[in-house]
C-alpha cells in the first residue's frame, strides 16, 4: 500500500483490511516520508512492514523475501556478503541527530568507526586537519546547513593532498532520483545509496571502493 493514496490513505486502507479479513495476509507500507514519523499509527493499523521510495531493487527484494520464506535465507544472504570492515575509519556528514545514531549503530555493527560532521564545512575542515590517509572513506549526506554535500565533496577533491582525489566519497540521501545521482556522480563522488540506509547495498559500495581505494594508495 502506498501511504499516500486519495480518499483514503494506505494507513486507513489496512486498518480497513484488517477489520474485514484479519491479521493473516502481510500488509507492507511504501512511503518516500520518514517511517519514524508515522511507524506508531501504522503499527496499530496493522502494517506489517515498510519499503522507503524511491524503489530499487535491492530494497523491494529485501522488503519482501521475508514475507515469502520467514526471512531465514536473507539473514543467510546477509551474513554471508558482509564484508569485514574492522579498523576501518569513515567522515560521515550528517546534520541530523537521530540519522547519525542509527548510521553509528549500523556501521558499527560491521566494524567500522564513525567520525561525525555535521555540516559539509564541518566536514572538510575535519578532512582537512586529518593525518594523511586516516580516513578510509566519507559518508556525505547533500541536504546540510551551511555548506552542502555536492559543496563539500567538491571542496575536499580540490584540496591539496595527496589522498583527496582518491578517498572514496559516497552520497547518503532520500534524493535518489536520476538527476540526484547524476549531479552526486559530476561533482567527484563515487557513488550514491539512499535513505534510509540499507546496510548490506551500502557495505556492497563500501567494500568495492575501499579495495579500489587501497590499490591506489599500495
């Protein structure tokens, strides 16, 4: 069910549902809002689960295969593709408390340690002052205060050391469509995954340019 639909939303469309033909059938939510903001309301009218918009693949495969097989071959698919990023340090710029924590948990869940930006200068300043090669990569969202994603993406390419022009730079952002990945791609970043995060398409990215990174620097 979409959460927005006319006459009556997705949200009123399952509790109808739920009255007329029980709790058997799963009933799962799309929705391009924050599923913090309305997970309460949709809990109760019997929502089972819930896909962000826009949809991709990755997230509409992992959205459903647990509804078909109990989830036990997910979770199987998940541990054996997740990468071991243990040591491993990542600049994330983020301007919104709650987005950090839940980035913090889940990369911490594979390893990685988190620097926290919140704000694109922030960002390249914190860059900037790093040692040479301390960051194994930066997590940029695009909508932030102060200086942008594309800004600050563009701004640490400029810098003048030897690995700014190398470092992996990944966009996280609910702006996902074609032009936003495209505008991601032409100012220097190396690729873009979108909110919310989804650990095992995000370690997939991470993984890939981290060898990538490691070849160019020996």
């Amino acid at each position: 069910l979409d959460c927005k639909l006319p006459d009556m939303d997705g949200i009123k469309a399952a509790r109808e549902i739920r009255r007329r033909f029980g709790s058997e059938v799963p009933i799962l939510l799309i929705s391009a809002y924050d599923w913090s903001e309305i997970e309460a309301e949709a809990k109760d009218a019997g929502i089972t689960g819930f896909i962000s918009k826009p949809l991709f693949r990755s997230t509409l495969f992992y959205g459903l295969k647990p509804f078909v097989d109990g989830g036990g071959a997910v979770e199987q698919i998940r541990e054996e593709k997740r990468a071991d990023f243990t040591g491993c340090h990542i600049l994330l710029a983020e301007d919104n408390d709650l987005n950090w924590e839940i980035a913090n948990e889940l990369l911490a869940s594979i390893g990685i340690e988190l620097d926290w930006a919140r704000d694109g200068q922030i960002c390249t300043e914190k860059f900037e002052q790093s040692p040479l090669y301390w960051y194994d990569g930066v997590l940029m969202d695009l909508r932030m205060p102060n200086m942008t994603g594309v800004e600050a993406a563009v701004a640490i390419r400029a810098m003048n050391r030897e690995d700014a022009a190398k470092i992996p730079i990944i966009a996280i952002s609910a702006d996902a469509f074609y032009d936003d990945v495209k505008r991601c791609l032409d100012c220097g970043m190396n690729a873009h995954t979108s909110k919310p995060i989804d650990l095992q398409e995000l370690s997939s990215l991470l993984d890939k340019h981290f060898r990538q990174y490691d070849l160019e620097r020996g």
